[in-house]
C-alpha cells in the first residue's frame, strides 16, 4: 500500500483528472488504500473504549456474585419412589423454576441434573437405555451416572440436583455446582 505525496498529482482508479471525477469523489477525496490507516488518537480511543467495556463487564459480573443467593435451598418433593421405574425419568422445575431431570438407574440408584447443557444451556435428553444424557444442539453426551461430559463440545459436567429418599418420597436438597 502506498500513501499518497501531496507534492504529486493524485491518479484515481479509473485514470481520469479531477475535473472528470464524479461529484462525490470531489466531496470525498479520499482512496481506498489511504483509508486503512488509522490514527494514533482513533487507536487510543478504540482502546479505552474496548477496556471500559471489559471493566464494566467485570464489575457487572462482581455486582451479580454478590447479589446471587448460593443460601440454603429449599427442599423440594419431586415423585414417590416406587412411581418411577427403573430406566424412567421425571422433568421437574427447582430453585429459581430451572428445568431437571431426575433418572432412576437402578431399584437403589436415582440422580438428577439440571436439564441446561453447560455449553450453550441446550436441553439435554436422557437416555436411560444409552447410558447417556444427550445434547443434540451440538451433539454433546454425558455419562448418565456423574453428568460428566463423554463426547462433543460440553467440558463441564452437568450441575447435580442433590437428593433425599424420605419415606419413599425422593426430595430435591440443593445444587452441587462442579467442575470435574
């Protein structure tokens, strides 16, 4: 690219004068290539505008943790016991109306997830006679016995609806948020 020498005559692309240029290009002077450019006090204020933004994101993401409730969570009643066969599933809302689901692996074995897919909070399908929870938004599997991630984009595992039996009543207790 070169920049133009005001001591030269300017050529323009299509090779005729001034005098025969189109009336824009005589109100707007300036070649393609001169336009790339820019300068140091566009630069600079690009860059403190770009770093505001990043330091009010951060103090907007502060602000929301301090805010957030991670208290207690109230206990909930999601289904008897012996009205889930084994292999079925039960959709349920918990704290703060998330979606879950709640799978029964074995006569002694029931777990349950949020049912958001940790990489763009896809609804994940469970699949009991896989051995996986699915996300078909972007072809994620999770083991259904840890929520880990097995397959696809998802590297966080599915967050865990703790649970209580309570005279063959299964009750939602909390999150386990994990990372593993």
């Amino acid at each position: 690219m070169s920049v133009h020498d005001p001591d030269q005559p300017r050529s323009y692309p299509d090779g005729r004068p001034l005098a025969d240029q189109p009336q824009w290009r005589k109100d707007f002077p300036t070649d393609v290539p001169e336009d790339d450019y820019v300068g140091r006090r566009e630069f600079t204020k690009f860059l403190v505008l770009t770093s505001g933004a990043f330091v009010a994101g951060q103090c907007w993401i502060a602000g929301a943790s301090l805010i957030r409730k991670d208290g207690p969570y109230p206990e909930k009643s999601i289904a008897r016991l012996d009205e889930i066969p084994i292999g079925g599933v039960v959709e349920f809302r918990y704290a703060d109306d998330e979606p879950c689901i709640l799978v029964r692996l074995t006569a002694d074995q029931i777990v349950a997830y949020g049912q958001k897919c940790p990489h763009l909070a896809c609804a994940v399908i469970p699949r009991p006679e896989h051995g996986d929870i699915f996300c078909p938004c972007h072809n994620g599997h999770f083991e259904i016995e840890r929520g880990r991630p097995i397959a696809g984009p998802p590297r966080r595992p599915l967050p865990r609806v703790t649970l209580e039996v309570r005279e063959g009543t299964v009750y939602a207790t909390g999150w386990e948020l994990r990372t593993t």
